[in-house]
C-alpha cells in the first residue's frame, strides 16, 4: 500500500498513500485502497488512546468516495471526535495534492483489556 505515517497522536494522526500501486482497472485509486488508509489511521489512534494492557478493535466503518486520484500521492488525515472509556470515532479526511476531498471515513473502535 505504500503507506507512510507522518504524525500520530490519539487526537490527531496523518498518513500519506501513494496512487500508484493502489488502483483499480480504471486507472484511479480503488475505494477500499481509501478504507485501508483511513482504517490504518483510525486503528493507530484508538490503540495509542487505548494505551498498555488494551486493544483497540475496529467495529465499524463507514466510507464516502466523492472523488478520485489519478496520480500523486493522497493524503488522509485522522480526528477524533470521541475517545471514551470503552469506544472511540475518528473521521478520516482523504485528499488530494490540490486539497481536494476525495473520500470521509469514519470508524468506531471497541477497547478492551488485552
């Protein structure tokens, strides 16, 4: 997938995805090349928030595609809109090198002890 994080916080987290590799036969990215980058960012938040002796599990996830990506890179970038004792959401913004939105995740993760 050729994903590279470049910030990670349980608030906050950043990824970048590039659109070679990651298509489908049309020639632009393949909407669950999106899931998988805002799944990935999603998960890494919620087990960092979770912190040691929990698991973050991903329950659900919900995708829109607004857009595509031909070529470059997209870059997803990950916020929390509830971190709680036993369930987490962040929204995932997908985008392109113009800013343009091209796909919004969201994913609840369940935490339990490990």
């Amino acid at each position: 997938m050729g994903i590279e994080f470049l910030e990670l916080t349980p608030e906050r987290s950043v990824a970048t995805m590039p659109v070679t590799g990651n298509t489908q036969p049309f020639g632009v990215v393949h909407g669950g090349a999106y899931v998988v980058l805002a799944e990935s960012l999603g998960s890494f938040a919620a087990n960092l928030f979770a912190g040691p002796g929990r698991i973050a599990m991903g329950i659900e996830v919900n995708a829109s595609h607004t857009g595509s990506a031909s070529s470059g890179i997209v870059t997803g970038v990950c916020t929390a809109i509830k971190l709680g004792r036993t369930l987490t959401v962040h929204e995932i913004a997908i985008s392109d090198e113009k800013g343009r939105r091209l796909s919004t995740v969201r994913i609840t993760n369940f935490i339990r002890e490990a």
